[in-house]
C-alpha cells in the first residue's frame, strides 16, 4: 500500500514540474502575418524575439532546475512535499514559448522566402530550432560559429 501511495505521489510531481526549454517543440504559426514586413524589419524583428526568447529561456531552465531539486528531495524525504511551492503555471509558460519558437521560425523562414541578406543562415537556424538543436541559452557571440552556417558551407571551408 506505502509503495501504491509513493507512486502516486510521485507521478502528481512529476506532472506539475516544468519542462527544460531545450525539449519545447516549436508551435507552428502563420507566416502570412510576416509577409509585409521588409528585409529590415524582419532582421530586427528576429534580433529581438530571439532576446526575448533567450530570457524565457533562463526563467523556464531555473523553473525546471527548482522542480528537479523540489522532485529530489520529496524522494529523499516525502515530508517535504509539504513545503513544495505549488507553482503550476508552467504549462502556460511552456506554452507561450513554443509559440515564440514558433515565431522565430516563421519570420525566419519569411527572410528566406523573401531572399533577405543573410537566407541561407536563417534557414539553416529555422531548421535547427525545429528541431530543437538551436540553443537560446547561450548569446549569440557564445553560439558555435557552424550554427550560422549551412552544413555545405561548413564542409566546404574544410576542403
């Protein structure tokens, strides 16, 4: 009975606990709502999402980092389930930044339908955040240099 009791516990923490941002997939978006947009803007705007995203991404990161360390010491000593913070609007947050992820596709992938400067970048970091391998952890200067360059690019420069 203790161990039924243990099981359930543990699985209804583990159901509240926040996701790591880096396992968000990406909510796709219309990218008809970019199509007026210029080059330029579209530049800035990728600019600044990605910002934006980046500090989501602290906050839902230290989120997850919290839950783990609150799931450890449940396990460690269930009477601290008494003292969980009860925070559970992190499918909400996680929600809102698979929608920016999503954005930060869309407008990228404008940029590239529309030729903008830059296309072949942009494409190849749309396909890294579809596939979760775009890391919005690290600034930009900190990001490896092959992130910003199609793979056929990069072999090339080794030949």
């Amino acid at each position: 009975m203790k161990s039924i009791t243990s099981l359930i516990l543990f699985t209804l923490i583990l159901n509240g606990c926040a996701t790591r941002p880096a396992s968000i997939k990406a909510q796709p978006v219309d990218m008809s709502r970019f199509a007026q947009y210029s080059c330029d803007k579209l530049s800035v705007r990728i600019a600044r999402l990605d910002d934006f995203i980046a500090q989501q991404y602290q906050t839902l990161k230290k989120d997850a980092n919290l839950d783990a360390a609150q799931v450890a010491m449940a396990v460690v000593s269930p009477a601290s389930l008494l003292f969980l913070d009860g925070t559970y609007g992190h499918k909400t947050a996680e929600r809102g930044y698979a929608r920016l992820k999503g954005k930060a596709i869309g407008l990228r992938r404008t940029a590239v339908k529309k030729q903008c400067p830059g296309a072949e970048r942009y494409a190849h970091e749309a396909k890294l955040i579809e596939d979760n391998h775009y890391d919005f952890g690290l600034p930009t200067f900190n990001r490896p240099a092959n992130i910003n360059k199609p793979k056929q690019q990069e072999e090339a420069s080794h030949d």
